[in-house]
C-alpha cells in the first residue's frame, strides 16, 4: 500500500505541533522556580574571623544599619532551587539547615533549624535583587543569620 503524497509531512507536522504545545505548557512549570543564593553570616565586634570573606562593602552597610556588630563575614553560600509551590532544604553548615516554601506571590515561608531543631519560622517578602534575612542572637554578643536573594527575576512571578 502506498502512502499518499504529502502523508508524512502532514504526519511530521501534526507531531512537531504537538511537541510545540507540550513544551510551551511545560515551560511556565519551569520557569516558576525560584533560582536562590544563601549565605550564612557570622557577625561580630571581633576580628578573629577574618579567616572568612568578609561580606561586601553596600551589604555591611545595610546589615549595620539594621544591627549592632561592625564585622560580618561570610561562612557559606549555597545555591538552589525551590520549586513551584514546593520547598527545598538546603544545609548552610553541619548545624544550619534553611527550608524555603514558596508561597503565592513574592512571598517565601523560611524555617531555620539549628543542631536538628526549630529555630525560627518566617514568612517574608522576597523582592528580587534584594536580601532577606533571618537569623538570631548566639553566645559570647556574636550573632548568625542567613541571608537569601533570589536571582532571576524572570522565575514567572
């Protein structure tokens, strides 16, 4: 039996229109994510952790602003992705975990666990290109936080 003239372009054209509607049905999926950077922050009125980077210039300013400590030094960055409506743990040091939910519009639920427990649990505002924060007291009049950025705007907000 022959095939009619124009059969298998007409074939191949209905397949790559269907892979068409596929993949733009998929690609908000993905695009939905949020793209993060974390940093876990160590702050100070010492110097004796001048071993770590220290945390840029404009970023110091901001933090001293908001807190007490002179120094701030950055003791991990971690980068990840928190699925649409979905949540993501990602391990800052052997006693920092972070779990980011994302949540409807700009908004991210974050929960901080210290050695194994609860610390803090927040819902904050993620604006792009800015930092978020959360964190606490520790001993000795230092203190830890993490900051999060998203970074990419384009993530379908």
């Amino acid at each position: 039996m022959k095939t009619p003239p124009g059969a298998c372009s007409r074939r191949v054209s209905r397949v790559a229109a269907g892979l068409v509607l596929v993949l733009c049905g998929a690609l908000p999926l993905l695009a939905a994510q949020l793209r993060l950077e974390l940093k876990l922050i160590w702050a100070t009125d010492d110097e004796k952790y001048a071993k770590h980077e220290r945390v840029d210039p404009a970023t110091t300013e901001k933090l001293r602003k908001i807190f007490k400590w002179k120094h701030y030094f950055v003791i991990n960055t971690v980068r990840g992705v928190v699925p649409n409506r979905g949540t993501n743990s990602f391990k800052m040091s052997d006693k920092c975990t972070i779990e980011i939910a994302e949540q409807p519009g700009t908004r991210i639920e974050v929960k901080l666990i210290g050695e194994g427990k609860p610390v803090v649990k927040a819902t904050k505002d993620l604006a792009s290109g800015e930092w978020v924060t959360i964190g606490g007291d520790d001993k000795d009049g230092t203190g830890w936080f993490v900051l999060i950025k998203q970074l990419d705007d384009k993530a379908g907000r």
